[in-house]
C-alpha cells in the first residue's frame, strides 16, 4: 500500500512538473511598459526569438523595455518571471563599444 502512495505521489509530482502555466506572447512595447514581471517573462522569450533589439541602441532599449534593474556598460538587466521558484534576467549584451546591442538571452 505505501508503495502505490509512493508511486502515486511521484506520478503526480512528475506530472505537475512536465505542465507549464505560462503565455507566451508577443512582446508589445506599450503593454511591457506597465507589465509585472510574469507578463514580461510571457514577452520575453518572443524578445529573444524574434531579435528585433538586435543592433539597437541602448536610448532604445530603454525606449522599448525602460531602464534595467542593474546595468554595466556592455550589458542591461531586466528582471522578469515566468511564475517560477525564482526569476528570471533577460540579458542584454551590447558590443564592446557599449553602441549596439548584440545578444539578448534569459538567464536564471
């Protein structure tokens, strides 16, 4: 009998953890201005996939997502959530000359 609860317990835990409750959307400019981070995380992954802040400036990054949560001169930090344990950084990498952004990635 305790075999069978065990058994039950993990079918279910592995079950719950194979479900993912987020919404991936389209990431919206004006929609990510007053998002909270679990809409962000649901724009996030288009942000990256799409690479439509590739060779951006940093004026227009900040224009298009506002002003990161940390920054250094090659990279912007903004944090966001995908109804996870923890959140999540979407990353934005700029050239070595801090001009243009290069690569955008989600970090945990």
């Amino acid at each position: 009998m305790i075999k069978r609860v065990s058994i039950f317990i993990a079918s279910f835990l592995l079950l719950f953890g194979c479900i993912n409750n987020s919404k991936l959307e389209k990431f919206d400019k004006e929609k990510w201005q007053s998002a909270t981070q679990i809409e962000r995380g649901n724009m996030s992954t288009d942000l990256v996939e799409s690479k439509i802040l590739i060779g951006k400036s940093k004026s227009k990054i900040i224009e298009y997502l506002g002003y990161p949560k940390d920054s250094t001169k090659t990279n912007f930090h903004y944090l966001v959530d995908f109804g996870y344990m923890n959140p999540f950084n979407l990353d934005v990498n700029f050239d070595s000359t801090g001009l243009k952004a290069k690569k955008v990635t989600l970090t945990d």
